[in-house]
C-alpha cells in the first residue's frame, strides 16, 4: 500500500532530457518522447536523480536521502563500516519514495494572430485524470477539429487552419495551482497531438570550434520542450509500520509549503550550464477517503 501524491513541473527555461551531447558531425540531441502521443516526458529515473542530488546538497541531509531513496552498497566509507558489521558488503535498502515518468498535460504553441496558445489531447488529459483522481469526464473530439476557450471559429497553426468549437469547461482541467493564463486552451485528437508537438518544441544549433582557430569543427542540434510547457508525474509514499509521513518527506526534500501545495524550483535534464532544464515544482497529497484531507 502506498500514499499517493502527484508533482506539477512547469518549465522555466527550454528543457532538455534525452541523448547527451556527442562528437558527431551534425549531431542532434533528441528528447525523450512518448510511445502513444509522441510528446515529451521526463522518465522517472531523471526526476527520482534529480530529487536525491538535490537533498544531498543540503546540509545534514545526507542520512536523509538514503532513507528515502535507498542507498547503493558501500556508496561511502561509512556505509562500508556498517556493511562490514552486519558481514553484507552488498547491502542495499529499498526507497521508500516510488516515482513515476512526467508527461505533457499543456504544451505551449505559437500561432500567428494568436501568439501562444496551450494544447493538450485526450490522452494526456486521462493520465492527468488518473493521477490526480480528478472527478468528471474527459472531453472529447474529433479529428481535424479542436474544443478550445477561445472565442474564435478557427486557429491558425503553422500548417493551416484548425476549426475550433468553444468550450469553456476546459479550463477546469488546467492546474489550478499553475500561474498561467487558462483562456487560450485547445484540445486536438490524439491523433493531431503529435504533430502540433514538434511545432511547439525548441531548437538550437551550436557550434565546437578548433582550439587554435575560428573554425567550426562541428555542429550540435538540440530539441527540448519550450518554457511554458506543464507536466505531471505521480509520487508514492510506501506505507509500512512506523514509516516517515508525507510531511516528513516534504521537510527533508526542501520544497516550501503553501497550506497543502509545495512548491520548489529543480533544474532537470542536461545542458543546464548554457540556460536549459529550470522548472517550477509543485507536489500535492492526493486526496484520501481514509485520512479525510491532503
């Protein structure tokens, strides 16, 4: 049994998790994408590093991080001693945090006449219901066609108009916790999502040049997500007999609290040194029938 909480990551800065950088001519550092909509994540391995690293940096906090996320065998010196004690040398402990890969729940586009727009696909809406275990129902549409809060009959994308039918529902399934504008929403079919993704994505080329002259010696191309873009993955707290609580965890991780949402800023991905990966993450207790409040 576990006790369920989700994160919301918004970015700040284009994001970048996939294949690093190599010494190919040409190179191009794709992002990872999902197998079903072919839209962005996060895998959950990056978010359960990042959070780790980042309690590790704090001060004290070193003990705190092989509770909760387990510790690999003889990962220091003092480890080896306890390990030599109990004769294990290969000891190892379970986390007891569970995280899963963050998915795309509103990507921003660009439209002429229309400068960003968030658009999302029924697909992606359902994890987010799932995770979440938000009430209602999804909506859905048709293909070629998108429901949208905007108070237009069409919207321009890059690759020709999109009929829009109003909606404006569908800001109920916008993250009431996210800072953002929620009247420039549109859901596609699944089917439309992907396309309209790679869009939406952010690209940059650079250069290596020669050590001893100005001359480019290769060309690296990177894709990430665009700043702007909202995600979500879920978090599990496992239960177990006198185990650490949620606010436990909470405290140790760092994040400040606003009554039930707690918010930090994590930098994700690579390429952080030239100004990608910042994110905004908020996480929040699911609400529980037995305990009766997040």
């Amino acid at each position: 049994m576990y006790h369920k909480a989700y994160g919301i990551i918004e970015t700040l800065a284009p994001l970048h998790v996939g294949a690093s950088a190599g010494e190919e001519t040409g190179n191009l550092n794709l992002i990872f994408r999902d197998q079903f909509t072919q839209t962005g994540i996060i895998p959950g391995s990056s978010i359960r590093g990042r959070f780790r690293a980042d309690m590790r940096q704090q001060e004290d906090k070193w003990k705190a991080a092989n509770k909760w996320y387990g510790h690999e065998a003889e990962a220091d010196e003092e480890q080896k001693a306890e390990a030599d004690k109990e004769q294990s040398k290969d000891r190892t402990t379970e986390a007891l945090i569970k995280f899963e890969y963050a998915s795309v729940v509103w990507l921003p586009v660009f439209c002429p006449g229309q400068p960003v727009v968030w658009v999302t696909c029924p697909r992606l809406l359902k994890r987010y219901k799932k995770i979440t275990e938000k009430s209602g129902v999804v909506p859905t549409v048709e293909a070629g066609t998108a429901l949208s809060t905007l108070r237009r009959p069409y919207l321009f994308f890059n690759l020709g108009f999109l009929k829009l039918k109003h909606d404006p529902k569908l800001s109920n399934w916008f993250p009431s916790n996210v800072d953002l504008e929620n009247d420039k929403l549109v859901m596609v079919h699944d089917s439309d999502i992907s396309m309209i993704h790679e869009m939406a994505l952010y690209r940059q080329t650079r250069v290596a040049l020669e050590k001893d002259q100005k001359k480019v010696e290769n060309f690296f191309s990177v894709e990430a997500l665009p700043e702007g873009c909202i995600l979500i993955f879920p978090l599990a707290l496992k239960k177990l007999k006198d185990s650490p609580q949620w606010q436990d965890f909470i405290q140790d991780a760092g994040f400040s609290s606003n009554q039930n949402v707690k918010s930090k800023e994590l930098y994700f991905g690579g390429l952080e040194s030239i100004g990608f990966g910042r994110t905004s993450v908020l996480v929040q207790k699911v609400q529980s029938a037995e305990d009766g409040k997040l």
